[in-house]
C-alpha cells in the first residue's frame, strides 16, 4: 500500500486570490475601531460618508474606509443624500418619488428593536451579559484593545450563550 502524497498548494497564488476579497473587510474593521477612539477619526468619516455620497465627489479611498465610515453615519449621509435629490431641479416626479420610497425603507436605530424588553428583564439574560462584559474585562486589560474588541467580543460571548444582542446594544453597556 503506498502512502497518499501531499497536496502541493501554492499559498502564493491562494493569497493573491484571497487578499482582494478579504482585504477590505479588515481595512473595514481596523477604520471602525479607528472611529470608536477618536473623535477626530469619527469626524473624518463622518466627512467620507458625506462625500461619498455625491456623485461627482470621488475621493480615491479604499472601499473598505468608505464603507466602514457610511456604516458609522447612515443617518448624516442619508441627509445629504435628501439635499442632493432635492437640489435636482429637472428631475422627474416619479422618480423624485423612487428614491423617496426607498429612503423611506432604510430603518433608523430608533426603528429596529435591539433587544427585547422581557428578554433584557430575565434573569438569565442579566447573568450572561455580566459574565461576558467581565470575560471582556479579563481579556482586554489595556484601554485600546478593549475600545475595540470588547464590544464583538461580548456579542460573540453572548451568542454563544443563545441570547443575540447587537453590538450597539453592547456598547451603551460597556462605555
């Protein structure tokens, strides 16, 4: 019986397929950490956010900074969004109407019910979120890292505990 040989894998060619697709999404999560500690930072992508959203404005960013920062400021970059259709003078009612439908389907933060009310109340609930929050604190002693990680932590912390919080919710916990 021979022995099965091993796979030759190129790990060259699986990173320069790889780092395309994923590259963003951690430029993504390095800048929305990057916008919890600094206001200056949260000001910035406010900016992108808004300029980002008029068409003629090309700011030549990676996709992942312009879409962490709208993720950050939906509502700001909305707002603008309403300005520019409004300052359109010839564009037709219809679609004038279009685009107020669909601006009118994207839910605000008061919109969405983040945990429920009974749900938060219980017992059980109480107990895994301080667990976690303290699991958080053991985890991440230094100031930064927690800013950043704690809040995904505790998410993922609570998950696997059965209850689904977001990390919003987690947030106003923790700070």
């Amino acid at each position: 019986m021979s022995a099965k040989k091993p796979i030759d894998i190129d790990w060259l060619e699986v990173a320069k397929i790889g780092m395309p697709v994923v590259g963003p999404f951690v430029q993504g999560a390095l800048w929305y950490g990057f916008l919890n500690l600094d206001k200056r930072a949260q000001a910035l992508g406010r900016f992108i956010a808004v300029a980002e959203v008029v068409p003629a404005v090309d700011l030549n960013l990676p996709s992942g900074v312009v879409l962490a920062s709208m993720f950050d400021s939906v509502e700001e970059a909305i707002e603008i969004y309403d300005k520019i259709v409004e300052s359109i003078s010839d564009l037709p009612d219809s679609i004038r109407d279009l685009l107020k439908d669909i601006k009118d389907t994207i839910p605000t933060k008061e919109d969405i019910p983040f945990v429920p009310e009974a749900q938060e109340a219980s017992h059980e609930f109480q107990k895994a979120l301080a667990e976690c929050i303290a699991n958080a604190q053991n985890q991440f002693d230094n100031k930064y890292t927690y800013a950043i990680f704690a809040g995904p932590w505790v998410v993922s912390c609570m998950l696997q505990k059965g209850f689904s919080v977001p990390l919003s919710y987690v947030k106003d916990k923790l700070f």
